[in-house]
C-alpha cells in the first residue's frame, strides 16, 4: 500500500484491515478490499468504509 499516502496507510491500519488490496481502480476512485471482505474506498481526499451489510 505504499502507494497511497502516508495517512491512508495509517487509516488502513487503525481500521485493521488485513492484508489490503486494490480491487478495483475507476476515475477518481479506487476500492481497496482486504482479507476479510471489509472494503473501502479512496477518493484522493477522504477514506471510507463501504462493506456491504450481510443479508439479514
């Protein structure tokens, strides 16, 4: 992940995520996923999670 930023690499790891990857890159944004399924998104100015919530 050393190819974001210094405070998306920090944000990736106080959120514990394991082992992140880019799992897709459009425009503007690129989606990292980790491990365990959780995803977040980075638009160049804000980080947030966007794991979809398991069917009830």
């Amino acid at each position: 992940m050393s190819e974001f930023p210094q405070w998306v690499q920090r944000g990736l790891a106080h959120a514990g995520m394991i082992d992140p990857r880019i799992s897709r890159q459009a425009p503007g944004e690129i989606t990292i996923e980790d491990a365990t399924g959780r995803v977040v998104l980075f638009t160049g100015t804000s980080l947030r999670e966007i794991t979809p919530m398991a069917a009830a």
